[in-house]
C-alpha cells in the first residue's frame, strides 16, 4: 500500500530551527508538496520537490531523496507565526496525491 | 488512520456537461467535509464547506450554482461541476473531518478535471 509517515507532533523554541521529516512509500513518484495549515485555514503552499537535493525558500528549505524516499522541511529562524501543521504530501504516478497526516510544530518563547 | 477517497480520479468530459465527483470518509463518520480547489504549485483555494445534512458554505468568489454540494450522509459529500467550462478544468481536493478527529481534517487523492 502506499504510506507517507511524519511525526505527530513537535515542540520548538522561538528563534531555534526545526526539521521535520517525512519517509514515503508510494507507487511511483511525481513529486513532494510541503503544505502549512493552521488551525481552521486551507493547506497554504511551501514547497515542491521532485529532483534529489534541497531547494530553499527564506527561512524555509525542503530536501528530497527520492532513493530513500526521504524529505525533510527545514524552518529557520522560528517565528511563533509558524506554529502550525505541515502536511507532507507526494504525488504518484497516476498524478494523485498520498497525504501524510501532518506534523503539529508548537514554538514556545 | 482515516482514509478519504474521491472518484473518479480524472475525468475528461465536453464543455456544456455536468461532472460529479464524490468524495467518501471510509472508516469515520465525517460531519464536516470540505472542497477545495488546486492550481499548479499554489495554494489549496477553499470552495467550500459543508455540514452533513444542511446547506454548504461557500466562499466569497464560488458561485453556488455552478458548483453543487450535496453531504448527503457522514459518509458521502457530492460536488458537481454544472455546465462545464475549459477554465473549471483544474485538480479538485476534498478533505473530511469528524467529530472524533477533532481538529484533523483528512484529505482525499483529488480529481484531475480536464473540460474540453
């Protein structure tokens, strides 16, 4: 079957950084999506990946080995804004997206 | 965990036409099911929202009589497509929450639109 799997939930402090990790297995790859969803929002768009290697955005980077089925989304410069769920989210080869569960990110002061 | 699924994945149809699309909770009962609508690498658009056995939500910008929501059950909501246009063709999310999931809402496979 096809699996993403993120932790629940994290806990960071302001001004720190964070990773959060995400591992797949799915049939066939045609990308992974990072969205941010804060609580009673739409899934707001970070990142795409569909090549091996990190893409940096700002504070906010994304990393992709597709041998390992492996991504990461990486925060800098935690701002308490960013409290929210990250979702992690790949595209199969049928073009349909497998969602992981999200990641509740706390940032304390 | 909850799974969501949609059908059809991908629908092709003519301009003028009708499309539905479901969108199903398999395992949970969802009180709350969502629509949303994706462009290319950008964010999820809400379209709307719906509680099972009253009327949708829209958003501002949706036009309720071009996309008809049914949820119909706490397992089934419905979104129609009604006379299609090429510039409705786009990948079409829903997403369900229950009672028990709390704050969680779980997110279907989507569906490919192309109107031609």
């Amino acid at each position: 079957g096809q699996n993403i799997d993120q932790p629940t939930e994290m806990t960071a402090t302001e001004g720190a950084i964070v990773q959060i990790n995400c591992t797949y297995q799915t049939s066939g790859f045609n990308g992974l999506f990072w969205y941010q969803q804060h609580a009673g929002e739409a899934p707001t768009f970070l990142s795409y990946n569909v090549l091996d290697g990190l893409e940096e955005k700002g504070r906010f980077s994304s990393f992709l080995s597709r041998s390992k089925g492996y991504s990461y989304l990486l925060l800098k410069e935690l701002q308490m804004k960013d409290s929210a769920s990250y979702l992690c989210v790949v595209m199969d080869s049928n073009y349909q997206l497998i969602w992981g569960a999200g990641t509740k990110l706390i940032i304390k002061p | 965990g909850a799974v969501v699924s949609q059908h059809p994945s991908r629908v092709i149809c003519k301009s003028g036409t009708s499309v539905k699309i479901e969108c199903r909770s398999l395992d949970f009962q969802a009180t709350t099911m969502f629509w949303y609508r994706q462009f290319p690498k950008k964010s999820l658009m809400l379209m709307a929202t719906s509680n099972e056995g009253s009327k949708a939500t829209y958003e501002q910008g949706v036009e309720k009589d071009k996309f008809l929501i049914n949820h119909a059950s706490l397992t089934l909501s419905t979104l129609t497509v009604t006379s299609a246009h090429p510039e409705d063709s786009s990948f079409y999310i829903c997403s369900a929450r229950g009672l028990a999931e709390g704050e969680t809402q779980y997110f279907g496979p989507g569906t490919r639109l192309l109107v031609l």
